[in-house]
C-alpha cells in the first residue's frame, strides 16, 4: 500500500511538472502573438484581427492563471475555469462592440498585413494546440485551456478566410462577417467552460479557499 501511494505521488508530481512546462510555453507564444495582433489590427483596420487580438489577451490571462493553479484542488481549479469562461465572454462583448461601431464607420481592411498576420497568428496556435492535446484530460484546468486553444485554430483559419474574401470583392464586409461568427464561437465556448466548471463546484466535498 505504501508503495502504490508512493508511486502515485511521483506520477501527480511529474504531471504537474509537466502541465506547467507546457503552460509555460504556451503562455511565452501568446504573449508574442498578442503584441504582434495588436499591430497588425491597428496597420490593418480588421474587425476579425482584433478578435484575435483579444482572443490571445484572453488566452495569456488564461494560461497565467492555469499555471497558477496546476497542483491545486478540483475545486480551486473549477473556480479558475469559471474565471476563464468569463474572460472569454468578456472578449466577445469587446469584439461586438467593435463591430457595432464598424458598421457605422465602414473601411477595407489592408489585406496584405490581415493575412500576414492570420498566418503567423495560426502558426502559433497550432504549436500550442499540439501541446496542449496530450494534457486535455488530464483535468478541468488543462480541460478549459485546450478549449482556448482549439478556439484559436478556428480563429486563424476563419482570418485569413476574411482576408481572402476582403482582397476578391474589395470590401470590409466580410472582415465584418468573420467577426460575427467568431463572436458566436467565443460564447458557445465561454458557455461550455461555464456550465463545465459550474458542474465540478457544485460536486459534493469541501470547498477550501484557493
């Protein structure tokens, strides 16, 4: 018995070394990526790159905190992932907003530097991507931050898709559309995380503070 619960301990701590090993990683990526979208959408004028923009705020606020949390309580980790839920509906307002004031101030948005940066931006999130998945399972912390991740493949493809449809019919229409659905992504994912993290705190068991 001794030796089992010892084995077992060695195995949480190395899975825990490891999910902050990647966390770690992943969270320096989207730090970059984040400072490069910000340029990108100001130079470019992209309602879509500007989701992305907020979309990796978010995520590096994610990561951050999952890191935090690594080795802490199923309840602490659910509190975090209710937090992460609530980020992302946060980067949803913020998107509708600018896509409210974009339909009163219309544009075509520089497509060279739109695409530029949804490939670099869809490069990133793929390396993060296929470091996250082999950690997915591991528990609701590792859980709710490959849902950001996957959330970022959407958002490359769905970028560099508006990109090649603003450059075909000269138009910021449908930089504006990739907003839209993008917006709808971000709050079916944020509900998921929601009811997901809702469902572990309301697990019976003690509720110690984080």
């Amino acid at each position: 018995m001794s030796d089992c619960c010892c084995a077992n301990t060695i195995e949480t701590a190395a899975l825990e070394r490891r999910q902050r090993r990647v966390l770690a990683v992943v969270l320096a990526i989207n730090v970059a990526t984040f400072v490069m979208m910000v340029a990108a959408a100001i130079l470019s004028g992209s309602s879509a790159l500007l989701s992305g923009m907020l979309d990796n705020l978010g995520d590096a606020l994610t990561y951050a905190l999952s890191f935090a949390v690594v080795g802490a309580t199923a309840k602490a980790k659910a509190r975090v992932a209710l937090f992460k839920g609530l980020l992302i509906t946060a980067a949803a307002l913020a998107v509708a907003g600018q896509i409210g004031w974009s339909l009163f101030n219309p544009g075509v948005p520089v497509v060279e530097t739109m695409t530029l940066a949804a490939v670099l931006n869809l490069g990133a999130n793929g390396v993060c991507l296929a470091l996250l998945t082999p950690l997915r399972d591991t528990d609701i912390n590792m859980a709710s931050v490959w849902e950001c991740s996957r959330n970022d493949i959407f958002d490359g493809v769905a970028v560099i898709a508006a990109a090649g449809a603003v450059w075909i019919f000269q138009s910021g229409w449908p930089d504006l559309l990739i907003a839209a659905a993008l917006l709808v992504l971000f709050l079916r994912s944020a509900l998921r995380v929601v009811r997901n993290a809702l469902a572990e705190l309301r697990q019976p068991g003690p509720h110690p503070s984080v």
